[in-house]
C-alpha cells in the first residue's frame, strides 16, 4: 500500500547567520555541538535541539522504510517564517529555504514532494515567490496559522490565497505563535492547548471571513485534526447562528457549509477521535501525516490507522489517495 505521510518538517543542514547578514533579529541559526544533531539557536537563546533527521534525507528514507512509507512531503520548520523580518529579508530566507526543497524534490522524486514558504508579511513579495515556487518545482507551500498575530481573513492575504488558487498551488497551515503563549509556558501548554486552537482559529478565520466562499477551488489542508475546530463545530455553528451580528459580518453562510471542503491530517493520537474526524470532516478529506520528526508527532506513522479496523479503502484514502488529489498528483509518479 503505498504510503505518503503529508505533514513532516526539514530544514537545510547549514543556515546562514542571518542575523549577522541584515545586522538585526532573532533569527536562527545552528550550532553542530557534537555529531548527529544541532543546537537551534533563536538568536542568542536556545530553541530545541535536533537530529540529523531533520537534514539528512537518507536517513529519514530508512527511518520511513521501517514504517512502510514510501513517501514525504516536506515542509520548513515554522519558526523559520520569520514573518516579524522586514519583508525583503523575509523574502531572502524564503528564497533560501525554499531552493532547499526544490533541490531534494529534484534529487529523490520518488521519495520527496515539496512545499516552499512565503514572506507573508508583503502580499507582492509573497505572489512572487509563490510563483517562484510553481517555477522550481514545488506543489504547494506551508503558512502559519496567524501572520504577527493578524487573522488569515485580513484582506491583505486574500490576493494571496487568490494567486494559490490560480497557480494550482496546495495550502497547508500549521499553527505557530500561539495565542497566550507567555502567559502559559509552564506544562508545555502552547504545544498542547495552544496549538489546537491557533488551527481553529485559521479555520474559523477563512470561513468567517469568505476565503473558502470565495475561492471555491482553492485546497486547503489543516495540520493537527484542524485543532479544536472540528471537536467545536457544534458550538461554532450555534454562535453563528445566534448571533449573526457577531459572527456572520462578512460571510452569511453556516460555517457546517464547509465541513468536506478542506482537509485535516490525521494526528489525533487517538483511533476515536480520528473516527470522529473521519465522519464530521468526510472520509475523502483526511490525509496522513506525522509532524516527522518531532516527538509531539506520530513517529509510526500511523500504525494506529493500520492497526484499526478501518475499511481497507478508508485506509488507502488516508494513506494516499487523498494527500493525491490535495496536491493535484498522480500515484502512477510514486509507485516503484
């Protein structure tokens, strides 16, 4: 069964020393501090620690092979955006980290699909490098879940999400800057309360403020089960309807509308809530993915899918066939 986990991170072996290039910001670099592994730095201050696997990509191909899995579509590590740069050096790290992902596709077709970044602080540096990315290979691209803290209904981005829908490029959100961050460091709550709700929050952004209505063919995936959103449809739905003066300003439509109209990855942890998911979100639009390589992810691969007694066919949609039609792809270009 061919097997394409739709949700992994990479990040170049070697990054530039930003900071020193554009004489301002936080931005990150590595320190190789002993074989194996690197020390990512945020600036001055420490980030996490990561393993060759998070560069090498022979490596991950064996560490996949071990689970099945034929197939990664790869993505930068969010806190690599770096919206908060000023646009044209945002523009530069993009360049960069996206030439990254371009080269592997080029060099591992079979094993490797990509999605670039974009500097999403400038709406026309952003539609040119999106267009860039179609140019160099790339399917799609990866954006946060928020951009320095403005929803993804604000209209500067919808001539973006609007060029992704004319070029037939992909979306994928992750969460990232999550909301209350500072003030609820302790128990490791922004990964585990703060991220499901910054996805909800994209969700609930782009059906409240029309982009789904209004960019009927654009194809959107939402990392993480789409967070909170879809465990909360029923209360979105009820404060939609009673109070439309609050909800409804920008787009009339029930937000239920649109259950089916984009999809989610599998990373629920938990074969109850992905049958919950299966059904509210529709058996067709849930994909597989890992967060590879990061421990808060599903590092089987989802052995819990396959260890279930999902219908063989609910399995293989998850699986591939429908990160495939996601990405506008054909499996005839992945099989051995």
């Amino acid at each position: 069964m061919l097997k394409i986990d739709m949700h992994t991170h990479i990040i170049p072996e070697h990054l530039p020393r930003w900071a020193d290039k554009f004489g301002y910001g936080d931005f990150i670099h590595l320190e190789h501090h002993k074989p194996g592994a690197a020390r990512m730095m945020k600036g001055n201050e420490f980030f996490r620690e990561i393993k060759a696997n998070c560069w090498d990509p022979e490596l991950r191909i064996e560490e996949y092979a071990r689970h099945g899995t034929q197939v990664q579509v790869v993505c930068t590590i969010p806190v690599m955006f770096s919206y908060w740069a000023q646009p044209q050096d945002g523009l530069d790290v993009s360049r960069f980290l996206n030439d990254h992902i371009a080269q592997l596709v080029h060099d591992y077709p079979k094993n490797y699909i990509g999605l670039g970044t974009l500097p999403m602080q400038d709406t026309d540096l952003a539609i040119q490098e999106l267009e860039r990315c179609k140019e160099i290979g790339l399917v799609g691209v990866q954006i946060g879940s928020n951009i320095n803290d403005k929803n993804l209904s604000e209209p500067e981005f919808f001539p973006i999400f609007e060029a992704m829908q004319e070029l037939d490029m992909a979306l994928f959100v992750h969460p990232w800057n999550m909301m209350g961050f500072h003030s609820m460091r302790k128990y490791w709550l922004p990964w585990l309360v703060g991220m499901p709700a910054e996805t909800s929050r994209a969700i609930c952004s782009m059906i409240f403020g029309g982009v789904f209505e209004r960019l009927p063919r654009l194809r959107a995936n939402f990392a993480h089960a789409g967070g909170s959103f879809l465990p909360t449809i029923g209360r979105i739905e009820h404060g939609f309807r009673c109070r439309p003066d609050l909800v409804a300003i920008d787009n009339p439509v029930p937000p239920s509308t649109y259950l089916g109209r984009f999809w989610v990855d599998c990373i629920t942890h938990d074969i109850r809530m992905l049958r919950y998911v299966l059904e509210t979100a529709g058996a067709h639009r849930v994909t597989l993915g890992s967060d590879y390589p990061f421990p808060l992810g599903d590092l089987t691969i989802g052995a819990f899918i396959e260890e279930s007694d999902l219908p063989q066919e609910t399995k293989q949609a998850i699986f591939a066939d429908n990160t495939l039609e996601w990405l506008n792809l054909r499996k005839e270009d992945f099989l051995p």
